[in-house]
C-alpha cells in the first residue's frame, strides 16, 4: 500500500468514527434531527442548540441520513485504487457538493499517483482557492457572531416554512440534482406523491393521463419535487424532507450572506437590539435556520426608500444603494449614530460584488411566492403580487 492510499484509507475511517446524521424519532411521537452518538443506556443528539441525552427506553427509532462524509465514503470504497477516471468522478461530485477538503484529498491522491494529471491540477487549484474564500467567510462569520452577543428576538424559521422557501424558489427550467429528497410518509395520511397524483386526476388537467400519472412514479425524488413544486406549491412541504439548498439559495448562502455578515449584522447596525428599520437573528450563518431566517427578513423588509429586495426591478433594489458608499448611492444608507462608522460593502456598481447581488436578485421568482411564513412580518410585500404554485423566473 503506497503512502497516499494509506492516508486515503484513515481518512475513510476517519469519517467512520464521526457522529452519525440522523433523525431520532420517540415514542411520544416527537422528532428530533442532529448528530446521533449512542450509549449503553442512552441516545445523545446533538443540535445548533446544543445537546439533548434520551434514555434509549424512549426511543422509537433513529433513521440515518446520508451525509456528503457517507455518501464520500461509499463512492471511494467502491472504485480500483488506480482508476484515475473513477477517482476524478468523484472529486467532481465532491465539487458539486462544494465540499472543497474532499475535491482537495482526491485530487492530491490522483497527482500522487499521475503527477501530470491536468484535470485534477486545475481542480486543486480551484478547490485550494474556495477553501481560502470559506476561510475568510468563516472569519466575517465569526466576526459578526461575537458583534451580535447582544442577542436579536428575532425568531428563526421552522423546517417546514423552510421547506416552503425551497419549494417555491425551485429553478424551473431544470431539475435540481443537489438537493436530497425524501417524501414522509404518515401513519393514517397519504403521503404528498399519492395526494399529488389525486390532485391533478381530480383538477382533470387533461396533460395528466394515465400515462403521465406512470411517468410521474418512475421518476427520481427530484423530479417529483420540481413537479409538485411547479403545479401545486408548497401544499406538501410537511409531507417532505428536503436536503441541500436549489440554487437561488446556494448561492444566498455561498456569496451573498458573507457580504451581509461582513456588512450590514454588525452590532449597532441590523445584528443587534439598536438597530432601525429591521434586525437580523443571532446566531452562526452556517446554521440553515438563521441563513434562511436572514434571506426572509431581506425578502420582507420595506424601508422608507423602498423594499431592499425589489423583484419586479432587481436594479431599483435598496439593498444595493445601502451596499454603496453614501456618495456613490441613489438612497444611502441612513447615518447609523454618533460614534459609529459606515462601511460600504462594495466601492462602486462596477463593483463584481454589486453585480453578483443584482444578478443574484434577478434570478428570484416574480411574481413573489405566498411563503406562507408565519405572522403578518413576514408576508410578501404589498407592491409585490404573489401567487401559488410556484412562480416562473424572470427571463
């Protein structure tokens, strides 16, 4: 076994010794989802929140999920040590995933073995870069956390109104092969592909025949999602788990909230109890909950110069003036008090920044989805029209 193989292989058992990913169901009927490690006598599920130890008695079952780390370590398991083609293949799924540290282990264990290896050169070194800008996300993160110990009220979104957001920002022109799709189903209730198939046999949607209703069922979970997304909303987002984010949010998640975290959360701007017209939640940005809790508060706030995200034209958006230096700016950003000091997000619209949150903009769902989030707060903006299903993407 060469040395490289070697690592390979701890690093593979590695993953082994880590915590499990799974949801712990109780009896009581209650659910909990987290890292799972097991005991003689207990459970312990560990959450953004913190740690949570059930007396095994009281559990009814643990379902695991597949994470990135598992689904890794399968790929690898199953390949030849030197399929070079195999081993790539699976740095590109890793890349597709964005998960850097695993493009970067492939990558250098197939230059270990073929050092003129174009591909995987031009891979590590995209993959060297990323992890760099994650490094410096982190590092904003960790800033505006520490900023925020003041702690905001503003209440995180629960998984099902998530599930909302998902399925009503769903691309649709293609079918999001990211994301991981499981259909509940409920004791007594029929799950959301049946009730799905019911639905369009009782709207008698003539495309729907029989031989659509076959199509439907052999289709992979992704399909389903973006079929049922694309005719009937957000009805059956608690009869669905999804994993990952589509892409508008990927993206939210990947460039856009690093800005706001660098900018716009600090203490004594929107992070904290100060601030103005609107505040963001506390807590990690890597957390799914405060990432998709920060993206409804910019979907839901209208200042006094306007809506910050303005759908029907991307370009008159007052997020982008507050972006700017006050004299680059159409509507800057109001004076945040004595003592405290602006500091603009991008120099200029020439700015790549700038123009990666326009575009970013442009590519959310007009006319604005019914999110169905809760309290009067959170609703789409008046000036906004929304509709259910989901709606069609700007051209």
């Amino acid at each position: 076994m060469t040395p490289l193989v070697a690592v390979l292989a701890l690093a593979l058992a590695a993953l082994d010794a880590r915590a499990e990913e799974a949801d712990v169901i109780l009896k009581s009927g209650r659910k909990y989802h987290g890292d799972v490690t097991q005991t003689e006598t207990h459970v312990v599920i560990t959450t953004p929140a913190g740690a949570l130890r059930v007396e095994k008695s009281e559990v009814l079952s643990i379902v695991p999920r597949v994470t990135d780390d598992d689904e890794y370590r399968q790929r690898v398991a199953k390949l030849d040590a030197r399929d070079l083609d195999g081993h790539f293949a699976v740095a590109e799924w890793a890349r597709s995933r964005q998960r850097w540290d695993l493009v970067t282990r492939q990558c250098r264990y197939i230059l270990s073995l073929d050092a003129n290896h174009r591909k995987a050169k031009i891979l590590l070194e995209e993959a060297l870069a990323k992890a760099v800008d994650q490094e410096a996300a982190r590092a904003g993160d960790s800033e505006a956390d520490g900023a925020e110990s003041g702690a905001s009220d503003v209440p995180l979104l629960t998984e099902r109104e998530i599930t909302r957001l998902k399925m009503l920002e769903l691309s649709a022109d293609r079918v999001e092969e990211q994301l991981r799709v499981r259909f509940i189903q409920k004791r007594g209730q029929k799950g959301a592909e049946e009730q799905y198939v019911g639905d369009m046999r009782a709207s008698k949607d003539e495309a729907f025949d029989a031989e659509s209703e076959r199509t439907f069922s052999k289709k992979p979970p992704q399909e389903k999602l973006a079929d049922i997304a694309r005719k009937t909303g957000s009805r059956y987002a608690d009869l669905i788990e999804i994993s990952g984010d589509p892409e508008v949010f990927a993206t939210f998640r990947r460039k856009i909230l690093p800005l706001i975290s660098r900018g716009c959360s600090r203490s004594g701007c929107h992070g904290s109890q100060p601030s103005g017209e609107f505040r963001f939640p506390a807590g990690s940005r890597q957390n799914e909950a405060v990432a998709y809790t920060v993206f409804a508060v910019l979907d839901r706030t209208r200042t006094a110069a306007g809506p910050l995200l303005n759908r029907d034209d991307p370009s008159n958006s007052v997020l982008l003036d507050f972006m700017l230096p006050p004299k680059e700016a159409n509507r800057p950003h109001p004076d945040v008090g004595p003592g405290r000091k602006l500091t603009p997000i991008v120099k200029s619209t020439s700015d790549r920044n700038y123009q990666m949150v326009l575009d970013w903009i442009n590519s959310l769902r007009v006319p604005h989805p019914d999110y169905q989030l809760a309290g009067a707060a959170h609703a789409p903006p008046a000036s906004q029209p929304h509709s259910q299903p989901a709606s069609a993407p700007r051209p």
